[in-house]
C-alpha cells in the first residue's frame, strides 16, 4: 500500500501547508496535465514523501508508471538480500539500508531492507511488511514537526541517524550476553549451552560489521561527492553518523575481541578439566597398584605354599590394606583430590 507520510507545499497565497495524513494527496493527482508522472506532479506542488510497505504488483507498478523509477532500481526493491549500496540515476539516487532486529529470548537476529529513492523533491521508501523505524520515525515527525521544511534531505539525514543508532541496543544486549557467558565458564555450567552462544554471537557479530561496511561507505560517499542532493549543512550531520558507524565498528571488533578471548578461556577450563580427570584416574590406579603386585605376586606357583605361617598371612591382608589407606591419606596431604576451583 502506498502512502504519502508528509508533504510540504510551496507558498501558495502566503501560506504554507503540511499533510501528514495518509494518501491524501493521491486522489489529487486526478488533475494532472498530460505527459507528467504521478510524483513529478506531486513534486509540482511541494516535497513529498511516500512509503510503500509492500513489495505488491500495484506497488512496484506504481514504482514504474507513477515515479518513473528505472527498472533495476524496482527489481532491486523486489529481490530480498539486497547489499547496501547507494546508486545514481540522473536526478535522483537510489539507497539500499539495512536495519537489524535481535529477539535475545529466540536468540534470532533479523535484518530488513529499507529501499530509498531521493532527490531534492522527494523521498520514497519502499520495504516489505510493517517497518517499525518507518513508523517511530513518522511519530517523532508527528511530534516535532514536519522535516520536509528543511528539505528532503532532512528526511534522508533521520532515516540514516535512526537506522544506524537502533544497532547500539543490539549490541548492547550482545555485551551483556558475552559477559554472562564468561560467567558461565567461571562457575563451570553446561558446557554445550556454553560454546552455542560463543558461536551464535560470534557469527552474528561478524554478520552486523559485513553489512555496516557498506552501509558507512555510503555515509562516506555521501559526504564527499560533489552534487546538488545534500545540502552543506546537513552534510555536518551526516558526519555525525559516520561517526556513529565508526563506534559501532569498534565495538563490534572489541566485542569480537573479547569472544575470542572468552572462547580461549573456555578450551583452558576444558583442557583443566580433562586434566584433573586424568590426575584422578592415575590416582586411583596408582592406589590399586600395590594390591596388583601383592595378590600377582602371591597368585603365582610356589614349591611351598606360602601362608603356611599364619602370621605371614595376617601381615600380607594388613599390607594389602595399609598401603591403599597411607596412600589416600597422603593423597588427601597434598590436596591431589582437590579440584582447582574447590
């Protein structure tokens, strides 16, 4: 469904007026003369802007005959696993963002495609299914004011700020994570749980910074090249949302960093405990190895039978039970049966 979230009207009679009310302004364009587009006649009247929330045949139609968008741009917005790029098409630029959702009970994390067509006269969004961004961005809009009488730009500036700003909760969330699981390895819980988590932030760290990369170089582009689309001024905030790229880029190689550091630690505490298991087990024999010798050497053929003396079979049985208690007791001494973290 199309929608137009707000426009601004040129002066009219020394006034100014702003719609923000969903598809006003589309019945409108029943009047438009011959050989003009749908939004080229709405750019006519003031800036505009329109989301799409679907990705339908009536959208992309209208894409097509209402915008006169080239059409790999519109494939680009049908086909999902778009990469983020920003590309030129003579007087406007088209924009592939991503923003990322992370459900932390699930241990899922999404990412949705927000579609950008721009120029000085219009901002189209286009993106599949409900977006909440497009939604809590159009309230803070509501709240503060129409942005559109700053220019479109201003538009383009807050989807990019919002967008980039709603991965410091992700990770966030994804730090206190890691640092749960450094807990875990500490008290030795479930070792599977353990090593799953590593694993999953891991990845999806890795899978948030090969996203961004793109995404900061068109920030960056944005901000150098020489063209008439970005005003000056809002080129200083567009700065600040580099910069904004540039932490998260930090924090992702420190979080990475520090999950390589955590997954160190966990084979440490695997190798500790293999290895207190073994001592264990060489213990135990080293305790049964004196009863082995005594009862191999007395198993054997002897001429005589030795037990013949009754005493000699009393002090065979006491041995056989003193040297595996002296050897528990001294095992005991030297805290040999103690785990390290007992």
């Amino acid at each position: 469904m199309k929608r137009i979230l707000f426009t601004e009207f040129f002066p009219e009679e020394n006034r100014e007026k702003s719609v923000a009310n969903p598809c006003q302004m589309l019945p409108e364009t029943d009047d438009k003369p011959p050989g003009f587009s749908e939004l080229e006649w709405l750019c006519t009247k003031g800036l505009v802007w329109i989301d799409l929330d679907s990705t339908e045949v009536e959208d992309m139609d209208f894409l097509a005959r209402g915008c006169n968008f080239h059409p790999l741009a519109i494939e680009d917005c049908i086909n999902k696993n778009q990469r983020p790029k920003l590309d030129e098409y003579g007087s406007y630029l088209f924009i592939v963002l991503h923003r990322f959702q992370y459900n932390i009970e699930k241990k899922i994390l999404r990412n949705n495609e927000i579609h950008i067509f721009f120029n000085e006269k219009f901002v189209v969004t286009v993106h599949q299914n409900e977006e909440p961004s497009i939604e809590q961005l159009r309230g803070r809009c509501m709240t503060h004011g129409n942005p559109l009488s700053r220019g479109t730009d201003q538009i383009l500036y807050m989807l990019f700020d919002h967008t980039v700003d709603s991965n410091f909760p992700i990770l966030d969330k994804m730090s206190e994570e890691i640092v749960r699981i450094e807990s875990q390895i500490l008290v030795n819980q479930d070792s599977q749980q353990t090593i799953a988590g590593i694993l999953f932030l891991k990845r999806n760290l890795t899978r948030i910074r090969r996203i961004l990369s793109p995404q900061r170089e068109i920030v960056n582009s944005l901000i150098r090249r020489d063209n008439s689309f970005l005003s000056p001024k809002i080129q200083i905030y567009f700065r600040d949302v580099y910069d904004h790229l540039s932490r998260i880029y930090e924090t992702i190689d420190m979080d990475r960093d520090l999950l390589g550091n955590t997954m160190d630690a966990y084979f440490s505490v695997i190798s500790q405990r293999t290895n207190d298991i073994v001592k264990r087990l060489t213990l135990i024999n080293l305790i049964f190895m004196p009863l082995t010798f005594l009862t191999g050497f007395f198993g054997m053929n002897f001429t005589t039978i030795p037990y013949e003396n009754a005493p000699l079979l009393y002090v065979t049985i006491g041995l056989m039970y003193l040297i595996p208690i002296g050897m528990i007791f001294w095992f005991r001494k030297k805290h040999w049966f103690k785990t390290p973290n007992a």
